[in-house]
C-alpha cells in the first residue's frame, strides 16, 4: 500500500503539480478571492494537475517501459498502470466538481484547460503541435482565476499573453531531457523538431518575452505606479536574467531538468509580479 501511494505521488509529477497549484492560489487572493474561495481554487487546480500528471504516466507506460525509464513508477514497478489509470480519471472529474461552485465560466474554461492538457498526453504529444496544448492551458490559467471571481471578470489580454509565452517556454524546456528516449519511440513534437540548442533558446528567448509584455502591460498599460510598479518592474528584470541565465546553460550543452526548473522559478517571480499588478489584471 505505501509502495502505491510513493509511486502515485511520483507519477503526477510534483513539482510542477505544486508550482501551478501555488500559482493559481496566489493569483486567486491577488484578485481579491475570500480565503475559502482561495482554497476551492487550489483544490481544483490541483485535481486537474493530478489529472494531467497521472494520465501522462498511465498513457505512456508502455513507452516508458519500453526505454526502461528509471524515472518512471510505472515503468519500474513502484504501482500498476491501472492505479494510475484509475487515479487520473477521478482526478478529472474532481477538477470538474471542485469548479462548479466558482461559477459557469469559470468551469467552461477550467474544462477547455484540462481537455487540452489531456489532449497533449493522448495524441498531440507526438505531432509538431505538441505545443497548442501549453499554450491554450497556461493561456487559460489566469482566465480561470479572474472568471472564477465574483464579479466573472475577463482577464487583460496581456496576462493571457504571457501565460501562453510561459507555456512555450515550459514545454520546451520540459521535453529536452527526453529528446533521444523520445526519437527511439516515435515521439516528433514541436521541441523535436527544433532540437536541443535551438529549442533552449527558443523557450529562453521567449521567458525573457514573457517579463517584457507583463512589464508593459501591468505599467505601460495598466498604468499601475508606486511600490506596486517597482516590484513589477523587479521581478520582470529578475525574469529577463532568468532567461538570460538559461541561454548560457543552452549554449554550454545544458539539457538536464535544470532548465525546466529555472523555468519554474521564473513561473514564481512573475507570479509574485502579478500579485503585484492584481488591480490591473483583469480587463
């Protein structure tokens, strides 16, 4: 029995579960979410997350024992397939449920999010549009925060913006790791297709992007002034050097996890940004 539960919580692939999940809850309180409606939130956020994680590892266990995968508990034995499988689709449906009180655009939106992070692991994963899922469920993120307010208000197009751009950048960066595991299966998505060099500094290039538009659209556009403006202003250059940081990495050979988790750390900074430009987030 703790031999399942190890290997189910290494199969939702915590640490992004738990970055998105935070960012989420902290997006929730910066738009002025009660504190229990900040919990609901996050609860649902991570029902889908443990969604995404775990019919990503059920759907590709054959493929990861096929390359004989360390890294994955299926693929070692650490839990059945089944357990997994199981785990995923009452996950889905807990998302759903635990949306439903946030409202109907909310849940409309967290469902369109969800459906495509699905999509990712069941087919798309493999095709040059690996990257159309990233970009429509980070896209869609912030939508689900500021529509599942009271008010159901719209999120600035500046804030979606950069959530698709943190989508590219993260898709990237998560795949590189697994290019050669990758071609050996017959998976040639998007990052494939540019290779590890020019895929590191794609996702860089377009992190340091992300900092920009967040920039200008929380103090260019939104106006937003004062130690509010500052901090934002801060953690854009903090993003920017962040990217910067990656390039190096890139150029040096770096493939490793550490350029996911660079892109995770960046995810934070510009969330405390945003927490920053809350008033202004919505349209």
């Amino acid at each position: 029995m703790l031999k399942a539960a190890r290997g189910l919580a290494l199969a939702c692939h915590p640490g992004p579960a738990l970055v998105v999940t935070v960012v989420a809850g902290v997006l929730g309180a910066s738009v002025g979410y009660p504190p229990a409606r900040i919990a609901l939130l996050a609860a649902a956020m991570l029902a889908d997350q443990l969604s995404v994680g775990w019919s990503n590892d059920w759907i590709d266990a054959e493929r990861d024992r096929s390359v004989s995968r360390t890294d994955k508990p299926i693929a070692v034995g650490l839990v059945s397939r089944r357990t997994v499988g199981t785990a995923a689709w009452i996950a889905l449906a807990s998302t759903l449920a635990l949306t439903v009180p946030l409202g109907a655009p909310a849940l409309v939106t967290h469902a369109i999010a969800v459906a495509s992070a699905w999509s990712y692991n069941a087919w798309l994963k493999r095709t040059v549009f690996s990257v159309v899922p990233y970009l429509v469920s980070f896209g869609l993120l912030p939508a689900i925060v500021t529509l599942g307010s009271t008010e159901h208000a719209l999120p600035a197009w500046w804030v979606v913006t950069a959530g698709c751009l943190l989508g590219v950048a993260a898709h990237v960066t998560n795949v590189l790791p697994d290019l050669e595991q990758d071609r050996l299966t017959g998976v040639r998505g998007f990052a494939h297709v540019l290779g590890a060099r020019v895929g590191g500094l794609v996702a860089f290039g377009v992190l340091a992007l992300v900092g920009v538009v967040v920039a200008v659209g929380a103090v260019g556009i939104g106006d937003l002034s004062g130690a509010a403006g500052v901090l934002v202003l801060v953690g854009c250059t903090i993003t920017v050097l962040i990217a910067a940081a990656g390039v190096l990495l890139t150029l040096r050979g770096e493939r490793s996890r550490w350029l996911m988790r660079l892109i995770m750390a960046a995810a934070i900074v510009d969330v405390i940004a945003l927490v920053a430009a809350g008033p202004v987030l919505s349209a």
